[in-house]
C-alpha cells in the first residue's frame, strides 16, 4: 500500500501497523529488540536475587523493613491501567479514529507519569533513611533493577509525547501507525516486567 494513500474508515486496512513492507520490517527489528531487553532485565532479576538482604556487618537493612506494600500496589494499579487505556489507544488506532486514539494515548501517559513520580517518592524515602545505591550489594541491584525499569518507563513518556504533538495536525496515516502500534508493544513489555518486579522484589520481599 501507498503511504500517502488517503483513508477513510471504511478503507483503513484491519491491521495498519503491518500493511507495508516496511512495516513488517521493523516488526522484527522492535521484537530482536525486546528480545534483548528480556535478556537485560532476567540478568538484574538474577543480580537482585542473589543479592538480596546481603550487607556488611551491622546491615540494618532488609526486605521486610523496607518495603511498604501499599504504595507498590498502588503504582502497580496505575501502571497496569495504562496498559489497559493503550489497548483502547490501539482499538481507536484500527477503527481509524485519530481523535480518541490521542485522547487514550493522552491518558496513558499521564498513568504513566504518576507512577514515575511515585518511584522517585518511593526512591527519595528510601535515601533518606540511609538506603543508598552505594550502600550495599543488595542496594545496588535493587536500584539497578527497578532504575533501570524507571528508565524505560521514562523512555516510553518522551516515545508516546513525541508521537502525539508530531502528529497531532498529520492524522493517522500507514506510516505512523506503526509508530504508535510499537509504543503500545513495548509499554506492555515493560508492565510485565513490573509485574515481576512487584512479584520478585516487593511481594516476596515483604512475605520473606
């Protein structure tokens, strides 16, 4: 299909994030790269575990002491809606309605800053009482790893705000569609990975 093909909802193809051949191309470029990133976080999920709670003598530190539940369950809340409010991005995106796409992809991203803020609260608590990256082995995987996933949260913000002011007068075309489709991949990706984070760093934490 032509790029600059004008569409219409009744001739907007059902699956507009692989109707090119470029398209497809960099579906499998963008899933080598999560392959990767996989690969990176099973490594500092690795790191983290058998590190955790190991410190020098007199550590005053541990997993239980540390942390607190309810504000973990509340950025898991507002991470995994933003991946519920991207699918209502990516339902819009097929029906080509560009208006509603925006709007959900809007609030995705505000689902998404919330949580980041409330990481680096979270962040800022724990330095404050004395648990620092250079504290300990154990601190050290543990801010490498939920960093790092901060990092690509981070990342995914600057992606779907860019997407959205450079195109917000282009409308839906063949070309940014997959553009907006692979955003929507990889903020899934890293929700998952938050769900092991949660799982593996906070719950099993706090249970021991």
């Amino acid at each position: 299909m032509d790029l600059n093909t004008k569409f219409t909802p009744e001739t907007w193809p059902a699956h507009p994030e692989r109707a090119t051949l470029e398209a497809k191309n960099k579906f499998v470029g963008f899933w080598l790269f999560l392959g990767g990133e996989t690969i990176l976080f099973a490594t500092l999920f690795a790191t983290y575990m058998a590190l955790k709670n190991k410190g020098p003598s007199g550590f005053g530190f541990t997993t239980q002491e540390l942390y607190t539940l309810p504000l973990v369950f509340v950025m898991t809340m507002l991470l995994l809606t933003s991946s519920l409010t991207s699918v209502y991005a990516m339902y819009h995106l097929k029906s080509f309605n560009f208006k509603k796409m925006q709007l959900w992809l809007g609030i995705t991203a505000l689902l998404g800053l919330g949580f980041l803020m409330l990481e680096v609260y979270e962040f800022s608590h724990y330095v404050q009482l004395g648990f620092t990256f250079s504290n300990s082995a154990f601190s050290s995987a543990f801010y490498t790893l939920v960093g790092t996933h901060g990092f690509h949260v981070a990342v995914g913000l600057v992606w779907i705000t860019l997407l959205i002011f450079r195109n917000s007068k282009r409308g839906l075309n063949l070309y940014n569609a997959t553009k907006y489709y692979t955003f929507s991949l990889y903020w899934h990706f890293i929700d998952v990975v938050w769900v092991f984070i949660f799982t593996v760093v906070y719950l099993m934490g706090v249970i021991g």
